[in-house]
C-alpha cells in the first residue's frame, strides 16, 4: 500500500478538529501519513523519509488516527483517546446504557425503540461531532443532529 506524507492542508483539518475539541495534539511531533483511501497514521518514531522508495513499500505505519471525508477529519476513537477531549464530549452515566451505545445505538433525550434516553440536555452544533465516553473511557464518535448518532464502525460494534 502506498502511503504519503500529508500536506499542509491535511494537517490543518487534523488541528481543527483537536482545537474544536479543545484536545492537545502536537503533529510537529509526528509523521503523518495518508494511503490512498484517505485514511491517516500517525507514527512518532525516526526513520529517513527521502527515499521515495521507503514511501512506496511501507505496508502499515502507525497508529490509525482517523480519515479525510468531504474536506473534514473523521478522528478515530484511538486519536480522541490521544487528544483527551474537553469540549464537545459527551458522559453516558451507567453501564448498560454505555454498552447499548457500543451496540450501536443513539443518543436522544425523546425516548424510542433503540435509542439511548437521557434527560441532559443535548446542547451542541447541528452536525458537529461529539466525543462519547463512560466514566473516563472514550468509547467512540457520534454526530449531533437533534439526537447524538451512533457513528461505531459496523466492525467495532459489539454484537
């Protein structure tokens, strides 16, 4: 698989989306790597990047940190956990509600078949992402439009 260094715009989206968090994330400390799907890696070890040819027989780099998506960075849940959050998250309070949100359902405060209900008042931005975690545990992404939706990937959901 090929990879390549991201560009400087890239690396914009990237600290957007750790500022809108209010996170911390230094990618000076990094590489950032991107494949052809998109998907990026961090890697925060040293090995000389000017051989093209090392560009082009890396097979995995890294730590999977999220991906590019209509000119918006999509983090993972293993970079949220990196960034350490403090701004748009939101707290499941109890166990079998967090599990319910790892089997993939959403969050609203109207109740309804397969929909976590809470009475705290879900204030964020139409369409923005939110950082879903139990006690101190991130559990995943989900995206505000009226409700928190579940955005687990299908593989990572339990079953």
């Amino acid at each position: 698989m090929k990879f390549r260094r991201a560009s400087n715009n890239e690396i914009e989206l990237i600290n957007k989306i750790v500022d809108k968090f209010k996170g911390n994330f230094d990618a000076e400390k990094f590489f950032v790597f991107v494949d052809k799907f998109n998907k990026v890696y961090i890697y925060n070890g040293n090995f000389n990047l000017n051989s093209a040819n090392i560009m082009a027989n890396i097979m995995s780099a890294g730590l999977y940190a999220g991906k590019f998506k209509d000119n918006e960075f999509i983090p993972s849940d293993e970079f949220i956990d990196i960034i350490k959050p403090k701004k748009y998250v939101f707290e499941i309070e109890d166990k079998d509600n967090a599990i319910r949100f790892m089997k993939g359902q959403d969050i609203s405060n109207e109740a309804g078949k397969y929909i976590i209900h809470t009475s705290k008042k879900l204030d964020f931005e139409e369409n923005s992402l939110i950082a879903v975690k139990y006690k101190h545990i991130f559990l995943g992404i989900g995206r505000f439009n009226n409700k928190i939706v579940n955005k687990i990937s299908k593989r990572r959901k339990l079953h």
